[in-house]
C-alpha cells in the first residue's frame, strides 16, 4: 500500500468518526430541547433511591460529559441513552410522569432513524 493511499483511507477514517460524533452531540443537543429535557438533564435527584431494579443511574449531563471526553462507541452512546429512559420509565411507571419519559423517548428513536439511519432501504 502506498503512503498517499495510507494517508487518504486515514482521513477517510477520521472523517467518518468526526461525522459520527457530530451526530451523537446532534441527537443529545435534540434530546436537550425538549420542553421536558431539564428533568433528564442533572444528576437525578432521588439517586439515594437507585438500587434494584437499577443498576446504574444516567442523565443527559453525564452523556454529553461522556461525549466531550470522546469516550463513546455509537452503541455505548446508545445504550446510555437507552438507559436514561429505561431508569425513568421503571421508577415513575405507575405515575403521568412516566408519560414524560416516554415522549422524550420516542422524540429520541424518531430523531435516531432520521440522524443515524439515513441509508435504510425504502
């Protein structure tokens, strides 16, 4: 392989990793401008109140923290993400608020296949 070849599938790399990164901080600054983002966006406040079923309290300031420390995967981003919603609909399901999370969830997924997903075949 030749050292200009070497050189341009290197930027090509960078290229496509900078571009999936750009949409993840897209998908969170979405996720962040939803009316009812601020609730998901501290740490939560009844973290004392986290053990079974929760393994692991996530919050979207955690996320983007995560993110700025170029840490993630698009699956781990996904999977905190994920968490966010799971964490949130397990612990208020039985109220309207869990209502909240779920609206903010779908808001996410829709946004995810629209950001991610633009190649799906029709």
């Amino acid at each position: 392989m030749t050292r200009s070849l070497e050189e341009a599938l290197f930027q090509h790399f960078i290229h496509q990793k900078l571009e999936i990164a750009y949409k993840c901080e897209f998908l969170l600054l979405k996720a962040y401008c939803h009316p009812q983002s601020s609730f998901f966006a501290e740490t939560p406040r009844n973290i004392r109140d986290y053990s079974e079923p929760f393994k692991e309290a996530m919050w979207l300031d955690l996320v983007k923290e995560r993110l700025t420390e170029k840490v993630y995967t698009v699956a781990w981003f996904l999977r905190d993400m994920r968490l966010i919603f799971r964490n949130h609909q397990t612990f208020y399901k039985a109220s309207d608020f869990g209502q909240i999370g779920l609206d903010l969830e779908a808001e996410f997924e829709k946004d995810l296949k629209k950001v991610l997903f633009v190649h799906e075949a029709k």
